[in-house]
C-alpha cells in the first residue's frame, strides 16, 4: 500500500492545526477564575498562560514553515 505525501502532508498539518486550537481553548478556559486569584496563585497562573502562549506560537512558526 502506497501512502501518498500529499495526503501526508495535509494529515499533519491538520493535526497540528488541531493541536494550536485545543491549546487555545486550554488557556481560555484556564482564564475563566484568573480574577479571583491574588498573589502566588495568580502569579502560577500567569506562569502557566505564558506558556501555553509561547507554545502556541512555535507551534504556528511550525506550521508556517509546512505551509511553505
């Protein structure tokens, strides 16, 4: 069976499309009680939603490059 790279290739980016919106939909349900938190909860927090960001970015400068 021959696997066409084509198809691959959309495969993959599908999924990787897929992975930067379930990460986006993490963090915005992770900002739902952000303002009730003070102090090291809320700076944990912010800690956590930074991350999820920068993620996310590296994720779509990767799915720029296979988009090229």
């Amino acid at each position: 069976m021959k696997i066409n790279l084509k198809t691959r290739k959309q495969s993959h980016i599908s999924k990787v499309r897929d992975h930067i919106f379930y990460q986006h939909m993490k963090m915005t349900r992770e900002t739902k009680g952000i303002d009730e938190l003070k102090g090291k909860e809320l700076n944990q927090k912010v800690k956590e939603l930074q991350s999820i960001s920068r993620r996310m970015k590296e994720y779509q400068k990767y799915l720029n490059l296979l988009l090229f």
